[in-house]
C-alpha cells in the first residue's frame, strides 16, 4: 500500500485545535482536572471522558493533551480534514488517538481514513489509534483508574514515601484493604493511590482492587535515603 501522497499536521497556537465546551452545545461536555496535564480538558462525549481517566491513570504515558491538531491529508484524490481527539506522549513515542463507539468505528469510512493515517503518519513521526469507547470502559480497569483519581491527586512527601517502601518491602506489598480502611495512618490512602498513578507502586490493572489486593513496590524506584 502506498502512503497518501500529501498528508500534513497543523499544531494551534493555542492549547486545542477547536473549542469542545460552548453553550451551544446539544450533547453532553464538560471539564476534567488532569494532574499529569497540569490543567483542566475539554471532552466532547462520556467516551472522551474515560480516556482521560485511563491516560491519567496510566503510569506508561508521560503527558496527553486533547484536541491537538488538524491533519490535512488526501485520499482517492480528494482533499479530506481530520481532528484527532488526543495527543498522547509515552516517553519514547508520540501517538494520535481518536476515540469512536465500536458501531461507529467499524464504519467503512472511518476504517478507511484509519488505514491511511496509520500507514501515513508515522512518517511525520507520530502512530495512530482508533481506540472504541468499549475497551476504554473496560471492567475492572475503569474501576481501578477512578479509586487510584479520586485519592491520589497530590504529591507525596519523600518521607511518606520512605515509610510505604519499608512497610512494602517488609510485608511483600501493602494490601488494599489496609489502605481504603484507614489502618496505614492519616494521608497514607493519598499517597499510595498517587505512586500507583506513578508507577511506583504496581499491581495487575486488568483485576479489580479488592481488600486481599496487593501493592507491590516496583523495583526501578530504589530507596530515597530518606531516614524516618
């Protein structure tokens, strides 16, 4: 398969290529505060929502912005334009979403324009992904995504950190029961649920926290030196 002949990415000046929240708006929109943005996103449908919870959630992404840019790109000689629904930075690539229910997304010509993208794109140095609205509200891992976002928003000290890594390293992980009841000591739910945003704290996202759950500590986050 050829790659389109012209395809181009236009970034705004501005934070997003258009505005999502107007007044004018039939269906649902709204705000969601990303900690790993830094600022409040726009969402244009309940879809769009949870991707922003799993992105934030997500240890793996560094950063994700919404609205990101405009692709011009040509397809059967025509000139077509597509706004990609987000910008996702995973450290070592930069990939393009957009987001459809699974109905919409099996449609011939939004199949056809992922084809052309996903083969085109990467040679402006970006990936592309048709991510449905279904796995994006995948159980358990939405679940797990909303308990780690409704604590876990502020930054832990270091020796709140110190303390959760000797008691997991001592007891072979911190289990969820003790965190969701309070036992571990005051701020300790906040701080475990924000190193699981972060990745220091591991467990298997694709099974439901449960009070037997266990926080592990990930073995590329050494000890602070923090004496406590």
């Amino acid at each position: 398969m050829i790659a389109p002949i012209d395809i181009r990415i236009n970034f705004p000046d501005n934070v997003r290529s258009r505005k999502v929240v107007t007044r004018s708006r039939a269906r649902p929109t709204g705000k969601y505060p990303s900690w790993k943005a830094g600022r409040m996103l726009q969402w244009e449908s309940p879809h769009e929502l949870n991707a922003f919870r799993i992105l934030d959630a997500n240890p793996d992404v560094r950063t994700f912005r919404e609205q990101p840019c405009v692709i011009r790109y040509t397809l059967a000689g025509e000139s077509r334009i597509h706004y990609p629904d987000l910008l996702v930075d995973w450290g070592s690539r930069l990939e393009l979403w957009e987001v459809k229910p699974a109905a919409d997304a099996a449609k011939s010509e939004v199949m056809e324009r992922t084809r052309v993208l996903a083969e085109g794109l990467p040679r402006l140095g970006y990936g592309y992904r048709l991510q449905t609205a279904e796995d994006l509200a995948r159980e358990p891992r939405l679940s797990n995504a909303l308990a780690l976002l409704k604590f876990g928003r502020a930054p832990v000290p270091a020796l709140a950190q110190e303390r959760l890594r000797r008691m997991a390293s001592a007891s072979g992980g911190i289990p969820w029961g003790a965190v969701v009841s309070g036992s571990l000591g005051s701020g300790m739910r906040a701080a475990v649920c924000r190193l699981a945003l972060e990745g220091v704290l591991f467990f298997d996202r694709e099974w439901p926290l449960v009070g037997d759950s266990r926080l592990i500590w990930a073995k590329s986050h050494a000890s602070t030196g923090t004496e406590g």
